[in-house]
C-alpha cells in the first residue's frame, strides 16, 4: 500500500493504492496524516474505530472524517492506520486502527475535512486506487 | 466582440473587468468573473471556471454565479464566489458556503504609532505567539465545557460581553451586532460541539494569522476619518474561522443532504455543491446550524482579539484602553446569508452565498452599523504576510454587480506541495526579517513555507479591479510589522 500528496491551488489532494479496498483506505488515511506533519515519532498507543456507510465513497468520506474526529476529541494524530473493508446487503464497514501521535509531541498542520471534490476510488489491475481533496 | 477560451470555456468581455461565461446546456443562468486580463489568466490556469459553471446548475440561482477577482479553484463552489439562491423555490448549498463557516477578519485599532513598536517586535511577536493558541492540539484561550458550547452557539458575542470578553462598543462594530437571531444550536451535532469545545478562541493553522500591522498609505480622506485610520498608526488584523465545529458542521449537512436529496444532488455536476431545497427540513436545520456557527466563529475571533489586548498591556506596560484598541470591524468569508435584493426591478428574498467573497454594502444600506452608515460598510482584504493589506468600503456599484459583496484576499496561485518544494520556512522568516523588518512566528516551519509571500496572487491588482469596478473602493492600505500563525 502506497500514497502520495498531490497538489491542489488551495487545498492538498491524497492518491492511494493497495492490494485490498483496505489497504488504499489506510493508505489514504496515512496520507491524511503526512497532509498534516511531515516529521512522525514511533509514540503513541492504538485505538480502533469501525464506520458504516450506504457505499465505497460515503464510507471513505466518512472513515477519513472520522479520524479527524477522533484527531480533535483525543489530541492525537492518527498515524499507522490499518484497515479492512467489507460489504453485506449495500452496507459498507470499515473496521480500522491507527497509532495516535500525541498532537503534543508534534508540530501538526490542520487538515479542516475531507471532500468529495474529485473523490475517485476504483478497482485497477492490482488491486484499488483511491482520490480525496483535503480541505486545509 | 472579445472572447477568451480556457479549456473549452468561452467568456465573453461585457467590459472592462467584467467577462461573462453564457448560459448554456443545463446552466440556469450566466456566470461573469471580474477580472483584469492578469488575474483572468491565473483564474483560467486552474478549475476555477469549471466550478462556476457547476455553480449555476444549483437551483433557483438568480442573476449570475459570479468569481470574485481573487477567485481560485475550491471544491464544489470555487473560492472567491458568489451565488444568489431564490430563499423561497430555490436552495440553500453547504457546499457552497465550504467547510470553515464565518472564516473571516477582524481588524482592531490602536492609537501606537509604528515608531511606538519598533525595537520592540521580537517580545511582542514571542508574547502574542506564547498567549494566542493556534496549530493543532493547542487548546483555546476558554476551556470550553458543554453549556459554555451551547451559550456561545446561542448567544454569540453577547456571550462574551457576559463574561467579560468584550465591551458594548466590540458589538456595535460587527456584523449582525455579533449574534445572528437565526442560531439553532440544536441543529449542531454533537461530534461538532466536542470538536468545538476544546478549540473556543485558536487561530488554528493553514492560512489563519493574526498581524500586527502599520497604516502605510489612506486613499480616500473622509472615509477613513470615520473609520478611524491615519499613517502609521499600529492596528491588528486576526484571521480565523469557526474551527472543526463549523467544519464538522458543514461535513455532517452535505452527508445527510446526500442521503436525503440524492435526487437533486444527482441532477447537479458535482456532489460537493450539495444543496438542499428551500423550506425543506434540511435547508431550515442547515441554516440555522449555519448561523450558530456563525455565532460561534465571532466569539472565537473576539476572543483572540480580547487576548491581543491583554498582551499589549503586558508588553507596554499601559491598559488597552488606554492605547485605544478598538475593533474597526469583522467581516466573514464563507457564509450564506437571507438578504433581499432587488432583481430586474423586483425584491426578491435571496440566500446569497459567498464563498471566499466578503459582504461589501455601500453608504445608506440599512445594515451597514450605524458608525458607518454614512462611508459604507468597512471590508478588510488581507495579503499575504510580505505583502499590504487593504481596507476597502462597500462601493456603489456592489449591490447591481455583485449582490454587495468583493473579494477577501489575495487568492492563491501556488499549491502547498509545490510551495513546500520552492520555499523553506526558516529562509522566508529570516528574510522577512531582515529585507523586510516582519517578525513571523509559527508552530510549523511548513506553515510558513506554504504560506510564503510568492504562493499568492497580486492582492495590489485585486484591489485594484474591486475599485474600478466600484464593488470595494480603496481606503487605506496596512503593512505587516509581526505575523503570528499555526
């Protein structure tokens, strides 16, 4: 699994990759984060959160939304993240970790949200390839 | 005639500064974008004119989208636009309001004078950096607990002048006396008051900051008698939004739009413009989660402001009001706002969205405050932290132009990851220091980097077209002394 940050006039735009829809999800999670700091320590402990969502992309809108979420309410930058994604009668779940870096610790940048301007996630030879906007 | 084409995108000059992109295919009405021939060329680089076009599928749009001169590519709704929805058969857009609801600008008055700062910046601009939190993580000036949440929600700076944040004249100088009558603060969820209450009163980072700055130049005499402005005299400008609780605001609406609206959305070229029909459930409870945030991000600012003062006492060993630190005005970005306006020689009630784009009433609006009803409504245009500020008045031509609004800023050019290639934080510090006596602090030398005086447009040219447009004259301009940002 892979990202990269792409550029964007205002914003700053997330391209991932992975084998499954998870590993592009966490990709893209992790993207979040580099969006944020560029310099991360080997400190902070797990956490797990599971999202629900009505189809791939509200599920990737609303698992990024999330972690920005849970970056707010409990001071940490979620870094490392781990994902699987699953389907079952046109719901999606998402059940995902991530190491959370005390905001503290760091010198972090805001990441305001997550938006569906561009958002593209798409099954390509080798597995899936994901495409958010960040709004900074 | 003139036309112009970019990527597919034909416009048309209606004249000087003024182009329009005919109504065609689905667009309910034209798009114009007021631009000198340098600034059209910076719009049409990126997919600024694709998001007007977009922008005028929305329904109900009356009159034209129109892109502001400092106009950039967003998401959804470009940023520098405006968009006139009809308030009764049209729509109300989240998207088209974006993310950080009343990210705006305040400026503050003092009665120093530069000579009175100089040898002085280094404690000032440690002393602002150190009281004024920003970055992410930094907390907020109040340790916000549920029912201060919810009383600031409500009430807005009324709020903070009952708890001694702020003095009756910080209400008279502000939009909507600082409190908009609309807030529901039942309709903000509960994800965005937790996010909210550990961040009341933070800058936040990205381009947020709050400057120090000097008056250089008054254009227009009269207009900035009344507002209180002459050379070299010291003021602040603070810019800042309504942190993750509007973003999270704005997040959770287009996400139930969507799910409740996906007929309209699906009619519309880009999820992000999600709009909910006017007298809907959705548009009320939009609306009113809306002007809370509002409510909210006029505190947030008013606190930073209160702070500001209380570190100049500290750093000039005098009480504020003694230097005379007074708010000149506040003026909000992204809002959306029930304003009549007349249209083909008919009142109509208008949602009137403004998207990176500031409210610009001339003389004699009945809602310009009452200091200012006689010079026009103040508008602050901030630049980028090597170049001028301006203040501008609402022009004349403001409400048949633009439905009252101009530009907010300088406008991006640069993306952050391209900027973050061409600029080192700690280069651009040092020499704004030293070529250009701007004492800049930030938490991240990245912010600075992605903030750097070359990653924005020419806010001298976008100041200019407002003015020859007539949509924001020139008043006074103001020149970075300390920058403080996350």
């Amino acid at each position: 699994m892979s990202f990269e940050l792409r550029p964007h006039t205002a914003d700053v735009a997330v391209a991932s990759r992975g084998g499954t829809l998870g590993e592009a999800f966490a990709a893209a999670a992790d993207g979040l984060a580099a969006a944020m700091c560029d310099e991360i320590p080997e400190t902070g402990e797990r956490f797990s959160l599971t999202v629900r969502a009505e189809g791939r992309e509200a599920l990737l809108f609303d698992y990024l939304d999330r972690l920005i979420y849970e970056r707010d309410v409990r001071g940490v930058l979620p870094v490392d993240n781990e994902a699987t994604v699953r389907e079952a009668d046109g719901e999606w779940t998402v059940e995902a970790s991530a190491r959370g870096v005390p905001l503290g610790a760091i010198a972090a940048r805001d990441v305001k949200a997550v938006t569906y301007s561009e958002m593209r996630v798409e099954r390509v030879d080798d597995g899936w390839e994901t495409y958010v906007v960040l709004d900074v | 005639m003139t036309t112009r084409e970019f990527d597919g995108i034909r416009l048309e000059r209606v004249r000087e500064h003024v182009w329009e992109i005919p109504r065609e295919g689905e667009m309910r009405v034209p798009a114009r974008v007021l631009a000198s021939e340098s600034l059209l060329e910076r719009i049409g680089d990126d997919k600024t004119l694709e998001q007007l076009t977009n922008a005028t599928h929305l329904p109900g749009m009356t009159g034209q989208a129109i892109c502001m001169p400092d106009g950039h590519q967003g998401y959804g709704f470009p940023v520098g636009g405006v968009g006139a929805t009809d308030a009764e058969n049209g729509c109300i857009s989240p998207g088209a309001v974006g993310y950080d609801i009343n990210c705006g600008v305040r400026m503050m008055k003092t009665n120093l004078t530069y000579d009175d700062v100089r040898g002085r910046e280094e404690e000032l601009v440690e002393s602002l950096f150190a009281n004024v939190p920003s970055g992410l993580g930094g907390g907020g000036i109040v340790d916000g607990d549920m029912p201060t949440v919810e009383a600031v929600l409500d009430r807005g700076v009324d709020w903070a002048l009952e708890e001694g944040w702020a003095v009756p004249a910080d209400l008279e100088h502000c939009e909507d006396e600082g409190r908009r009558p609309d807030a529901d603060p039942d309709a903000v969820s509960q994800k965005a008051k937790d996010r909210g209450k550990n961040q009341l009163g933070s800058l936040g980072s990205g381009n947020h900051f709050l400057e120090v700055q000097r008056v250089t130049d008054i254009y227009r005499d009269d207009v900035a008698a009344a507002y209180g402005l002459e050379p070299d005299q010291i003021v602040v400008l603070i810019h800042c939004g309504s942190r993750g609780l509007g973003h999270q605001t704005c997040t959770d609406y287009l996400r139930k739009i969507e799910q409740r609206h996906d007929d309209l959305l699906g009619a519309l070229p880009d999820k992000e413009l999600a709009a909910a029909p006017a007298g809907s459930e959705l548009a009320e409870a939009y609306y009113g989660a809306m002007c809370a945030c509002i409510n909210f991000a006029w505190v947030n600012r008013q606190l930073i402001m209160h702070r500001t003062r209380q570190v100049f006492e500290r750093v000039f060993d005098r009480s504020w009001e003694s230097m005379d630190m007074q708010l000149l005005y506040d003026v909000a970005h992204n809002i959306a706002k029930r304003e009549v306006h007349e249209v083909d020689g008919a009142e109509r009630k208008l949602y009137v969205h403004r998207k990176g784009a500031t409210r610009a009433f001339p003389a004699g609006h009945p809602e310009v405050p009452a200091a200012y009803r006689d010079v026009g409504q103040p508008i602050i245009i901030p630049g980028s932290m090597g170049a001028g500020s301006y203040v501008l008045r609402g022009g004349e031509a403001s409400m048949d132009l633009t439905f009252g609004s101009t530009a907010h800023g300088a406008g991006r050019l640069m993306s952050r990851t391209q900027a973050k290639q061409e600029f080192w934080g700690e280069t651009v510090q040092d020499e704004l220091r030293d070529q250009q006596q701007v004492y800049v602090k930030a938490q991240s030398g990245a912010t600075v980097a992605e903030e750097a005086p070359g990653v924005y447009k020419d806010v001298d040219e976008v100041v200019r077209v407002s003015d020859e447009l007539g949509i924001g004259d020139k008043v006074a301009r103001t020149y970075p002394v300390c920058n403080i940002k996350g």
